[in-house]
C-alpha cells in the first residue's frame, strides 16, 4: 500500500543574514516597514512539501506517491524523485508555468523571513485521487492552493480513506470553516505551537473540540520534542537530539513523514512519534529537505542510542 503525499513541488531558495532581524525593526514603525538584508549565503535547494513527505516516506522503506503541480522547470526535479523510487505518475509538469518557489532568510537567532510564489501550484485542484496510485493506504494534504486542499479532503472523505491535514502556511488563507471541513474526520491533524494556537482562534475550538474532529491531535516543538493528543490519552515524545543544528527547514515534513510511517506500520502512537523525532533529526542536520540520507539499519541504530528500544 502506499501514501499519497500532496502539496507542493518546489524550488527553495536558502538565504544567511549574518546578524539579528531584531535590530532593524523599530516597535514604533512597525505599520511602515521597509528593510533589506545583505544576506551572506545563498543555496538552492529542491523542496516542497509533496517531496519532503513522499521522500522521508521513500528513506523509511514505505511506499511513497507525489500527487502535485510543477512548472516546466521541474522535468529534471521530477527524474530525481523517480530515481529515489517515488510514484510521479500524479506529478503533472505544466508547461507555461513556473514551479513553487520560496525564499527563506534566517538569522543568527534562527528567526526566518519567507516569501513564497505559488506559481503552477495554484492549479493543483486540476488533480485528484484518480490522477495517482489506486487505492492509497493514506493521504497527506499539506499546504497547497486551497481548492485543491479542499477538493481532496472530499474525496477522501468520500472514499473512506484515511487523511492527514497538514494546513501549516496555507493557515492564513484559509477560513475557520475550510478548517474544521479539513480536520473533519481527519486521521491525523498537525501542526507546530502557533499553527495549532492558530488553529483553535480561528476556530473556536479547544483541544477536545479538535479532537471531536480528528483522531490524532499533533503538536510539534521543535527541538522540544511533540506533543499526541488521541481520544484514548496524551503522548509525551521526547526529541532526538540533532548532531548538528543546521537548518530547521524541512524537518517538521520529516517528522510527518515518520509518524504517518510509523503508525501505518502498526507500531502505537509513542513508538511512531519517536520514529517521526528520528527522522525530524536527520533533516536539521542537512541544509536543504532532501539533502539528508540513511539507511533502515542506520535509523534504527540511531533510534536504539536514543530511546532504548527497536524502531521497527
């Protein structure tokens, strides 16, 4: 069986400021911001959340299928998910268009400024399920063009499969009621601290009311470790310490990637977030998301030193 990974496919671009994003903003004229940084560093990168799943997904030895919009600048990218041994036939390549593109500038305190151009992923409501691998075990929905996010949940809805609603910075572009329809018998929602804060504000609903709605309430903290919340008890998961703090992006995908791997291998909520820690780890070591690499017997070896038991 394999997991439908939808989302984007995209182009990162990664900038260093060699300095702090704090000194240049005056709290007094923060309604009339107009600054630049001359940044130290630039990388380009492969990216988007369609391929960090589908690829994290691939690393652990599950079946993996990208269900996204590229633009006719992605041929090679796409050669290069298939090498990794990832289903493309749902990656339609549009020509006329540009790939999703993001350009992220990180400080020395790790804060981050983003801007994204959405390029050919605006049209990704033109696929659906039947445009992918038949009968998917599950489905990632991260953050995409809002119809096509919500095309999706309907349809998984209708088929009676399994979904995952991965909103993260589509959040500002969607409304308290495209929320609740996307966490609305969702399998697993998830996001980090402020998108779940987010979340509840925008829709009114505590933790139990997001529980009413999906089975898995997941909360992310980075180097803190992630909080489950399930209608059957709370899981604490400690972090897996990172060798080196390199570049953050990425790694909540990872950490998806490893929890949805996880649990539809059978292994319980506890075991599965530390698979998700695990993976998380490996991606913040590595500048760029698709940068990282190991093999099942390295993960587990890695996962046995931190938590003193056998991943798989």
């Amino acid at each position: 069986m394999t997991v439908v990974a939808s989302g984007s496919v995209a182009f990162d671009y990664i900038l260093t400021f060699n300095g702090h994003f704090g000194d240049h903003i005056l709290a007094d004229k923060t309604d009339s911001i107009n600054l630049s940084f001359l940044v130290d560093s630039m990388e380009k990168r492969r990216g988007g959340v369609a391929s960090n799943y589908a690829y994290n997904l691939a690393l652990l030895g599950y079946p993996a299928a990208v269900l996204a919009t590229a633009g006719e600048d992605a041929v090679e990218y796409r050669g290069w998910l298939e090498e990794q041994g990832i289903d493309c036939r749902g990656l339609r390549v549009l020509a006329g268009e540009h790939t999703a593109t993001g350009f992220t500038t990180t400080d020395l305190r790790g804060n981050q400024i983003t801007a994204y151009y959405g390029g050919a992923m605006l049209r990704a409501a033109e696929l659906g399920l039947d445009d992918t691998c038949p009968e998917p075990e599950a489905v990632i929905i991260g953050p995409n063009a809002p119809d096509a996010m919500a095309r999706l949940v309907s349809e998984c809805r209708g088929r009676g499969l399994r979904w995952i609603y991965d909103p993260a910075h589509q959040l500002p572009h969607l409304s308290p009621q495209a929320l609740i329809e996307g966490a609305d018998g969702a399998w697993i929602l998830i996001g980090n601290e402020y998108e779940l804060e987010l979340i509840r504000r925008r829709t009114g609903l505590g933790d139990d009311g997001l529980l009413n709605l999906a089975e898995h309430v997941v909360t992310t903290s980075g180097k803190s470790g992630s909080v489950i919340n399930t209608r059957g008890g709370r899981f604490v998961i400690p972090p897996c310490p990172a060798r080196e703090e390199v570049d953050a992006i990425g790694a909540g995908d990872a950490y998806r990637a490893g929890l949805v791997a996880g649990l539809l291998r059978g292994r319980g909520v506890e075991r599965a977030g530390r698979i998700a820690s695990v993976a998380g780890a490996y991606a913040v070591e590595h500048t760029g998301t698709l940068e990282h690499r190991f093999s099942r017997e390295e993960f587990a070896l890695r996962y046995e030193r931190v938590y003193s038991e056998q991943p798989f």
